[in-house]
C-alpha cells in the first residue's frame, strides 16, 4: 500500500476550503440505488478510493455506472435482477461491502456477503446486523467466510438493536423497506447519514418515519424506482479542516457544512479556545496560541464522534495541560497514538483510554497511516510539528478524503505527493 505524503510544518493555514459529498453517505446511497430498477444519479458523491473500489464490487453485480459531466454518478440496474453474492476479492477492500445484505435480500430476497475482514480498529462483527435481518424472515448461515441469506417468506418485523449500530441500522432499514408488513427498528443510530439513506430511500417510493430518532418504523413497498438525489456534505471531513485551522493557529472558512452535524465537534472545539463561528457561507475556525486542553468521551451520534477521536487526539498533543480521550464506538482506535510519539507527543494508553500531556511543540518524524482517520491525524500534527515529515501508507487517506492535498495546499500547507 504505497503513496506517501511529505508536509513542511510550521505554516498557519489561511483561506477557504469546501467540503466534499459525505463518504458514509455515499457508499450507503450507492449500495441502495440497486434497489430499484433503471437508473438513479447521485449528486456530490466524492470521487474517493472507496467509491472507486464500490463501483468495481457494483459493476460486478451486473449495475452499470457512469460518471457524468456535471459530476454526477449514474447507476443503472437491469431489471432482470442481479447477481446475488459479493466477489471476495474486491469485498475484501471495504467493510461497507456488508450494505449489500440489506439491498440485495430486500430487493431479490436473498444475497450473499463475504464476513468483513478485521478491521485496523476492531473486529466490526455482523451480529447485529444477522440479528435484524432474521426477524424480517432471512434464514442465515455462514460457510466459507460468508454469509448467506435467504428470505422465502419475508415479513415485516421488530428488532431491538443491543448497540446503535449504523451499519446494522442501514442494512436492517434496506431490506424492511421492500419487505411485505411494518417493521419496527429499535435503539438505531442517528447519524446524519442514515437520515441521509431514509429520505434517498423515500425519495424512491419507501415508507420509512422515524430516521434521526431512537425508532424507525417502515411499512414495506413493492418496489421502489429510481431518481436523482444530492449527497450530504462530510461532516468528519469538515471536522478535519477545522482541525487543521485550529492546530495551526491560523484562520480557515470551512464551506459546504449543515452546521447541526457538526455541533459536537465545534462544542468541543471552542472548549479548546479555538473560535468557531457559524456564518452563512460556512464555519469559521481560528486558532489561538494557547490550546486548553478537554476531556473527551466518544460516542454514537449525537455525542461525539469517532471518527474525530484521532484528530482531536493530534490537536490535543499541543494543549497546555493534559487530556483524556475515551473511545467507546471501537475497541482498538488508538493505534496513531505510536505514530504521533514518534513525532515526540507524551500519551499513555490504557484499555479504551488516551492520556495526553501536552507538549509545547510536534517535531516532523516518518510515520505511517494505519487507518483513514488515523491518517488525517498524522497530517494535523504535521501541519504544526517543526520541521517535515513523511506520511507513509498514505493510501488510508485518500480512501475517504477527495483531492485532500489540493485542499491543503490552497489554504497555504506545505504538501508533496
Ligand atoms: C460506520 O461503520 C462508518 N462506516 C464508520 O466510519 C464509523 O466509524 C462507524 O459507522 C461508527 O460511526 C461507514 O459508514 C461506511 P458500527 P460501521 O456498526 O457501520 C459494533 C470511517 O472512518 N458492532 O456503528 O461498521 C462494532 O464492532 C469509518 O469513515 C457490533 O458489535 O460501524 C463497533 O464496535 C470507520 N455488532 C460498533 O458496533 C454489529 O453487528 C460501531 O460499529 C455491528 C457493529
């Protein structure tokens, strides 16, 4: 996994930067398209190497895509069905592969998924999502690193989630909203995101209510068709770049937010010292000299994010006193943490906990990204540290950032490819 990153600290970042079309959106609307038949076109989906990679699983499903002029996606499904069972070749290359449970068994009753490889930031077991799928009448067994699916008689029906599980919720709310009956989801995640698949879904001719709350009730359809539909913005993406304005005490205009989505990153942000200030063009950030440092617990949507935990764990390296970061989402989401010692950081880890002595400044080390977010961290604490450093297995990052170093470099960092 090559492509390496090497970034000149020491430059406050100035400007203006937009933010790409949610990935966690993208993929979960591209997976969902199948469910109709004929074409659907997506707007602002980020031409990121996960999207890439999904095209790749999609097309070998038997759907034809097209990327269009204006920069929208088209996605065709040929109403003689597709094929039912992820190639485990290309599945392999991304956990969101296991969407296709819920679409496919909703849309030809059955399907099926190569199990997730583990992942660098936990186990991401199926249980919930085998859980949802057998109360709506899917018989399930898993052979060969798959997992097989049949529905003969689905029929609408209720499930209580142990964790809110957007993985689980999404795949569980696919295949309910083309199964015959009312199905009653409980304890679902809240995510943006997954509001962001119930009114693509709608959009299509599906019933669902409740999405953005605990409960999501769907009262199955025959089928839905297909449409044109616009991709929310990328809050964790958004949070990054406010990050990066914060960490080098410049002053940074984040446009293309829903400030509501960002409301736990900016809360936390402005505990920091930083000053964020919602405008009508977008969030502006500045960065201060002296960085507070504050104690952070991760959890489901509304609380905040895990996939911020590593950036703010960057920026936390320079605050004026010591922090703790608990990751409750994963069980194992601290491995930046070796990669920013390397760059002279004081953290100590114990179990789901992060202790951070801050330290007056980062020195530019070679470091090497183990995950997408992991990576976005590796460039925040570059971007303050003396000194250049060099970003290894750079590859994590360009999964979920779109045209991330073109970014960078307008708003006046130092990056080479
Ligand atoms: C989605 O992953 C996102 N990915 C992740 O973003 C994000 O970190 C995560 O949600 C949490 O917000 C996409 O949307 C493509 P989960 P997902 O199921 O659905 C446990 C990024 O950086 N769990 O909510 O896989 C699981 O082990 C990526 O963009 C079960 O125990 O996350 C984890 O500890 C990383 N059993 C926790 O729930 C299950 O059946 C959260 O997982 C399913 C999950």
């Amino acid at each position: 996994m090559k492509d390496t990153l090497i970034i000149e600290g020491g430059y406050p970042l100035y400007g203006q930067v937009r933010v790409s079309g949610a990935k966690n959106a993208g993929l979960v609307l591209m997976v969902a398209s199948i469910m109709a038949e004929g074409e659907t076109i997506l707007d602002n989906v980020p031409r990121i190497r996960d999207v890439e990679v999904l095209i790749k699983i999609l097309e070998d499903l038997g759907v034809s895509t097209r990327w269009n002029e204006d920069g929208s996606l088209s996605l065709y499904s040929p109403s003689g069905g597709l094929r039912s069972k992820t190639s485990y070749e290309l599945a392999k290359q991304l956990r969101a592969s296991n969407l296709f449970l819920g679409a496919l068994l909703g849309r030809q009753k059955e399907a099926a998924v190569s199990l997730p490889g583990g992942c660098d930031i936990g186990s991401r077991p199926m249980d919930l999502h085998i859980k949802g799928i057998q109360a709506l009448g899917a018989e399930v067994s898993l052979e060969h690193g798959f997992i097989y699916a049949r529905a003969k008689s689905p029929r609408g029906g209720r499930v209580y989630l142990d964790f809110p599980s957007v993985g689980a919720t999404e795949n569980i709310m696919m295949m309910a909203a083309l199964t015959p009956g009312q199905s009653i989801i409980e304890n679902v995640a809240k995510e943006p995101e997954i509001v962001d698949l119930a009114n693509f879904l709608n959009s299509m001719g599906a019933r669902i209510r409740g999405a953005g709350t605990d409960i999501i009730k769907v009262e199955g359809v025959e089928s839905l068709r297909g449409g044109r539909y616009a991709i929310i913005p990328d809050r964790i993406e958004a949070g990054t770049f406010m990050i990066a304005a914060a960490i080098t005490g410049g002053e940074v205009l984040v446009e293309n937010v829903i400030p509501t989505h960002l409301h736990p990153i900016s809360a936390k942000l402005q505990e920091t010292g930083a000053l964020v200030r919602e405008t009508d063009k977008g969030i502006l950030v500045k960065g201060i000299e002296n960085i507070a440092p504050v104690d952070i617990k991760t959890l489901p949507y509304p609380g905040f994010p895990t996939d911020m935990q590593s950036q703010m764990v960057a920026l936390l390296c320079l605050a004026r006193g010591s922090s703790v970061v608990v990751e409750n989402v994963f069980e194992n989401r601290f491995q930046v943490v070796d990669e920013l010692k390397r760059m002279g950081a004081r953290i100590k880890v114990e179990g789901h906990t992060a202790v951070i002595e801050g330290v007056n400044g980062l020195l530019g080390a070679r470091v090497k990204a183990t995950d997408l977010r992991a990576g976005a961290a590796l460039i925040l604490a570059a971007l303050a540290a003396h000194g250049s450093t060099v970003i290894e297995e750079a590859v994590h990052i360009f999964r979920g950032y779109e045209n991330i170093e073109d970014k960078l470099r307008s708003i006046g960092a130092h990056v080479l490819r």
